[in-house]
RNA sequence: CGGAGCGUAGCGCAGUUUGGUAGCGCACAGCGUUCGGGACGCUGGGGUCGUGGGUUCGAAUCCCACCGCUCCGACCA
C-alpha cells in the first residue's frame, strides 16, 4: 500500500481531554476516531488491526472445535423478560419499540438467543456437546465510557457459548477456551493473568477474569506474592470478611494492582436452560437441563492493551502478529531520483513475495516520516537515503527496541526478509 | 446519578476578568527554496464563537436554561 493512496490521519498533538494512553495513541495514529460518547469509528489501519486480531481468535476458537455464527443484534424483549434479564440489565440494555410498539432491544450479549438455539434444536445426548462462538458487535449503555476502547458503548466481541450433557463434559468445555484464550492473549504478546472474580449479570458460578495489568486499568487484582493466589478485589473482599488485606488462602499480605479484563469465562450452569425450557433426552430418556458456559473476549481491548504495554514515548510498538504492515519503507526524499527508484524497486519486490508492506511516499521532510512511522508502529522500517545510498546501503530498523541494520542496495530484499 | 473541568476554523489553543472589527500555531491550497528526527519564505481559503433565550446602542465576553465532551466517584461485563 502506498501511504499516499490510503488515510492515516496523524496528529502531532494529543487530542483534547484525552488521558488514557491508548486512547492518545490510536487517535494520534490514525486508528481510530471517537463519534460520540463510548462510540468509535475504526479507520482503516485500525480495522486492519482489529481484523488481524480476529483471525488470531478465530483460528483458535476453530482449533477447540467451536463452529462460528452470527446472532443478529436485535432482539424482542420477550426472551429477557424469560430470564427476567429485561428488568436486571435495566438502563444498561438499549432498549426502544419498533413501530408496532413491540419492545426490543440491541443485545448486550446473547445467553438468551442461544438458549432459544438450544431449545428449539438440541434434542438429544447425541446432539451435545456443542460450542458456538460469534465475532460481533455489542451494545451497552454504560454509565460512564472510558478510555476510548477501554469501556465503550458499543464495541466488538468474540462470545461463545458451550452446551454440555453434564458437569464433567462441561469441564472439558470450560478448560478449552480456557487454553484458547491463553494462546489468543499470547499470539497478540500480553502479559495476563487469569484471576477469580464475580459472575456479576451472567449469573452462575465464580468465574474466571483474563486479566492485564497496567495502570489505567479499572479493576483491582489482588495478588498473593506467597501461595499464588490471585483474585478481583470484589473476591477477595468477600472471602475475608471485608479485609482484602491478608490472603484468604495462607494469610500473607496481599499486592494490589489494576488492571484491564480483556477476557470473561463463566459457569452458567443450569441458570439459562431451566429458565427458558432448554432440555434434551439423556441415555435413559430422560429430561435434563443442558449445562452452559459463556466466554467473552473484548476484540478492541486487545488492541487497546497492547498499545497500553507495548508503547514508548514516540508511538506505538505493532508485535508482527497484529500488527497492520510488516514492513515501512521510508524514501526520506522522493524528489532524489535513486532514493525513490530504489524504493519502488524494494516496494515491488516485497509485494511480489507477499509480504503486507507500505511505503511513504508522501512528498514531506525526513523528520515528518520518521516520526510517522515510530507513531504508527509497524515493526521494520526500510529507510532509503542519500546518506545511505552513497555507501551502497539502506537501512533496516526495528521499531521495537531501534535494532539497526546497514544493508547492500543490491541485495537488499532477500537480506531483509532473512533478518525480519 | 454525585463531584470537577471544558466547548472559539480539521487539530491544539489565546481572547471572557474590564462588552466595542474573529485571533495565533499546526494542518490545508498555490509558488519558490529545502530534505537523516515533526524545514523555511511569500500568497490564499476556511468561523451559526455548543444551542436557545435574555440584558444592551452593541455579546465569544454579562445573566438564565439546555445540550455535548473528558476526568474522578457510584454502577457495571
């Protein structure tokens, strides 16, 4: 791609009132740009990302087995008010009539749209275990957004629900998103811990929270230094008597740290089943509930906790696996007939081995483009110059960590893709 | 929902105290000079000063109401 044929808007300057880095970061870079409160638009280098962290969760949702769909957004009040979730979710749910003045709403997340699934086609043993897993967009009307992607109002989730003939196969089910997900948050390089924590509106059992430090994180993680132990703050408090000083566990003091949840796995057990009728006949020809699990993984914050940990004072520091481009080739001056022959030449020739490479050949001064190119964050920047090509060299730098390398013009392609 | 701050060109801001021609930097367009870390000169375009009402000869500025955004808290996957 050429920059000068795309729209990465950059800015120098941070945006007004913005306080969270990633929220600074992706607008400056041109990834993303707010609509209204807790509402983004996704330009497309942002998307480009998002959709690079997409491919990651599908393919390791695929690899536990999960079969993807797609659950429409819409949704009649008629099945929330089954689980009584109508009412729970209250001003938290978008709600509004259409124009027969049947209530509906644009789902939060869709527990009661599979079990209608379930109820209507799982018949028998032989149909389960199922899991099934959507990439989709939500919509809540959270009291307070944040942080941009941090807690937005409508923002985009992989969710997947299994459907288990009982409690030993549902373990089965359970521990295999639990391993998905380990591989998912770990194919996009974050450091996380996965923490105990409240099931909250999900209802059912304690769950377990995916969990990423960082400062601007809204939820406290009590960490046991001593036995391991580690928790939500919510847990911990209430599993020591409103003291979240001691571990509940051995009783040494607890760290406390924030932290961002990127992902949610939990026991929902009988609770959606036996509410909406969901049954199938067992060996004996008997009526058992189906045993339910729900897991969620927030696709934005992904993208918003890596630039939360993986940034430095210039930009934004892409891991390959997401990120947008491979490659940056930067000609520092287009108007110098060898630098942008040159450049044109490595361009082609990176495209022809099928390698996601852009090159700046924006008509703008060195400093503009290296600036540019440290902000967006692609991992190798190719830079061409006069400097350069007076010894026969360009340069390959690796924005993470400013590796460089001096390379011969003449072979310069099968040496890059060698190193990179 | 409680507390705080903010709203003036695409972006970042000054001007508001003390009412009197709508400003600056960046960005954008044209021309020229530049080209290894956000270059320079000249020229140019771009504004319901968040919205509505009020006071006044005159309101970005004073008064009232409303709306929106950000942050802290409450709440919450």
């Amino acid at each position: 791609m050429r920059w000068t044929k795309t729209y990465i808007p950059t800015f120098k300057e941070n945006p007004k009132g913005c306080e969270v880095k990633s929220h600074i970061l992706s607008i400056r870079a041109g990834l993303m740009s707010p609509l209204f409160s807790g509402v983004n638009i996704y330009l497309p280098l942002g998307w480009k990302i998002l959709l690079k962290i997409v491919s990651i969760i599908r393919e390791e949702m695929e690899r536990i087995g999960a079969q993807e769909l797609l659950l429409p957004s819409l949704s009649p009040s008629s099945l929330w008010e089954e689980t009584g979730r109508w009412k729970e979710y209250g001003k938290d749910m978008f709600k509004f009539k259409d124009r027969k003045g049947g209530d509906m709403c644009l789902a939060p997340t869709h527990e009661e749209i599979i079990t209608e699934i379930a109820r209507n086609g799982i018949k028998s043993y032989r149909d389960l275990p199922q899991i099934w897993f959507q990439i989709q967009t939500k919509f809540r009307d959270e009291p307070r957004p944040r942080g941009g992607m941090l807690r937005a109002r409508e923002f985009i989730m992989k969710d997947s629900y299994s459907l288990d003939t009982d409690e030993k196969s549902f373990e089965k089910s359970y521990s295999l998103h639990r391993t998905a997900y380990q591989n998912i948050f770990k194919r996009c390089s974050l450091d996380f811990v996965i923490v105990t924590a409240s099931s909250g509106l999900m209802g059912g059992s304690l769950s377990e929270e995916f969990m990423v430090f960082s400062k601007t994180g809204e939820d406290a993680i009590v960490i046991c230094e001593n036995c391991g132990y580690k928790a939500n703050r919510d847990i911990a408090v209430s599993n020591t008597n409103d003291s979240a000083d001691r571990c509940p566990k051995c009783g040494e003091k607890l760290k406390i740290k924030n932290a961002i949840e990127i992902g949610h796995i939990f026991r929902l057990g009988e609770k959606y089943s036996r509410a909406m009728g969901a049954f199938f006949l067992n060996t004996n020809g008997d009526r058992e509930p189906i045993i339910m699990g729900s897991y969620g993984i927030g696709v934005e914050r992904i993208m918003a906790c890596v630039i939360e940990t993986k940034s430095d004072n210039n930009g934004i520091i892409w891991p390959p696996s997401i990120a947008p481009y491979k490659f940056l080739i930067i000609p520092l001056n287009v108007r110098n007939t060898e630098t942008r022959k040159l450049s044109e030449k490595i361009y082609k020739e990176i495209l022809a081995q099928k390698y996601e490479v852009l090159i700046d050949d924006r008509d703008e001064t060195p400093g503009t483009k290296f600036k540019d190119a440290d902000l967006i964050g692609i991992p190798f920047q190719i830079v061409i110059g006069e400097k350069g090509l007076d010894k026969g060299v360009v340069e390959l730098v690796k924005r993470d960590g400013k590796k460089k390398w001096e390379i011969d013009k003449e072979r310069a392609v099968s040496e890059i893709l060698q190193i990179s």
